[in-house]
C-alpha cells in the first residue's frame, strides 16, 4: 500500500483488527519514509445490484461480459478490450457510493461501448432503451428467437 502522502512504496502494516460488525479489516499503516500513519479498510467486494422489481441480487460480472460479447459477437474484437470493458464496470460498481441498479449497469455497458465499436452500441443501444439493463437485455436475448413470429 502505497504512502497516500510520500507515494513511498514501503509502508508498514502497525496494527490490524476487525471493524463494522466483522465486515471489514481496519489497518492502521505507517510509512517509514515520511512517518505519516494512515488508516485503511478492506472489505470483502460484493456488491447488490438492484433489479427492475426491487429484488436485489449480487453483481456479475460473467453477465456484463456475456451482454458484451453478444453485442460485439462478429466485430472481431480483442479479448482485452473486452476484459477491459467489464473489469472498468465491475471498478465503477465498487467504488460506487450509492446504490446501482440494472439500468446503471445497462448504461456503464452503453457508455464503454461506444468508445469501442459503433455498430455494437447502437445494439446494445437499441435493446437498452426498451427494456432497461443489462439483466433485461439478456432475458430477452433469450427470448428473442420465440418472439419472432409475435
Ligand atoms: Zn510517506
């Protein structure tokens, strides 16, 4: 853990204990190049992603990539582009600090889409305006080839 004052690589670990009900790990750090402590919190990266129907459930990341890889199924992309992709969302969704929904997932999918492939966005695009989120977007996927003739 890098020293948040000296950017000192070296920091050492001085104390360490459980924190908010046993959901977290407080560490206090010390930097022996500058002496400054700092205090740190690890915990574990769940995050609840609110559905359509309020119902919460825990975010996957396996789902944005498959909603990804569908849209960009035969654009040829690189799979680094795509692991990019899903890793900057799944980033976004810890580090957020308010509640995400499966619309805000739909919309981070949009946003990363459209600096990558055009023809991509506007199908996630297409389908995201209908029904709203990534999760929507995949139950439908599914459904699709038996909607077809109404
Ligand atoms: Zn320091």
């Amino acid at each position: 853990m890098q020293c948040p004052l000296c950017q000192s690589e070296d920091t050492r670990v001085v104390d360490s204990r459980s924190a908010d009900r046993d959901t977290a790990i407080r560490r206090r750090r010390s930097c022996p190049a500058c002496g400054h402590r700092f205090t740190t919190y690890e915990r574990a990266a769940v995050v609840l992603v609110r559905k359509r129907d309020g119902r919460l459930e825990p975010f996957d990341a396996e789902k944005v990539r498959r909603g990804v890889n569908f849209c960009l199924a035969d654009r040829a992309p690189e799979t680094a582009t795509i692991d990019a992709i899903v890793n900057a969302i799944e980033t976004r969704t810890i580090t957020s600090s308010t509640d995400i929904s499966a619309d805000d997932i739909g919309r981070m999918v949009l946003d990363a889409l459209k600096d990558v492939d055009h023809v991509a966005y506007l199908r996630f695009a297409s389908v995201h305006k209908e029904f709203q989120g990534a999760e929507d977007f995949e139950r439908e996927l599914a459904s699709l080839d038996a909607s077809d003739d109404g």
